[in-house]
C-alpha cells in the first residue's frame, strides 16, 4: 500500500503558508465563525511552532499544502488541533503520516498521553482516531473565551 501513496513531505509550518493552510482548512470545514483562522496562526507561532506540521506534495514542479496539524503539550498532556487533509487526498494515510510525526514529536518532549477533540457534527472522523487507537473518554469539553477573535 505504500508505493500507492504520493510522495509526501512532512515539515514545520513556514509563514508562507499561512493562506494554504486557511484555504485548506475552510474546504474541510474547521472554520468557525468565532475564530480567525489567521489569528489562531499567529498565537500559534509563538508558543511551540515546531508543533504546527503541514504535509505537502509536488504538484507542477511547486510544493502543494494538503495537510495540517498543530499540536501543543503543556507538560501535562498533548493536543492536537487543526488536523486536516485537503479532500483530494483523503484516504491515501495523510492524516495517519500526520498525526504519527506530531505523536513522534510530543514523545520526544516527554507527553505521556495526547487529547483530540472532535465537534459533535464531525462525528464521521471518530473512526479515524479509533484506528489510531484513541479512546473515547466519558467527558465533557468546556470553552471560555479570553480574548475574542472578531
């Protein structure tokens, strides 16, 4: 399966891909109202970049953006955020290449245990993450609001 898989190229986040990743991030829904994409890019870039991953192709001679993660850990456990694979290059292990370097990366920092969160309304992703081999936990995720983006 392998050899199927286009050649892929797993780095940190650079500035000049900020308007990719955005677009590759409204094709896949992670865009709400309440947050700006380009804002959550730049508090991100201050606090642990190397955490923030994109996947990109050779297309034409240029690098293409087909997938995000960011992630962070804050000496307690991870987070990953922002896991995206543009819907072209769905289902080619993308987002499996993805969350394997942010889970290589959290390790080597010393994250014992890593936490996603999926909205309610994209429960059709919960099968991904089962096959990663996270669990469901019985919990309830909370939000505040500090600093509002709009």
């Amino acid at each position: 399966m392998a050899d199927a898989l286009p050649p892929v190229r797993i780095r940190a986040f650079r500035v000049a891909d900020e308007a990719a990743a955005v677009a590759l991030w409204r094709d896949c829904g992670l865009v709400r109202p309440w947050n700006d994409p380009h804002k959550d890019i730049a508090r991100k870039l201050l606090v642990q970049p190397e955490l923030f991953l994109v996947a990109t192709v050779a297309h034409d001679g240029e690098d293409r953006l087909v997938g995000t993660a960011m992630a962070g850990y804050d000496g307690h456990r991870g987070s990953v955020y922002y896991l995206a694979v543009a819907p072209g290059h769905q289902r080619l292990a993308l987002g499996r290449r993805l969350m394997a370097e942010v889970e290589e990366r959290l390790l080597a920092m010393g994250c014992p245990k890593t936490n996603v969160l999926a909205r309610t309304g994209n429960a059709q992703v919960l099968g991904f993450y089962d096959k990663l081999g996270y669990e469901r936990h019985e919990a309830f995720s909370l939000g505040k609001r500090l600093i509002p983006d709009i």
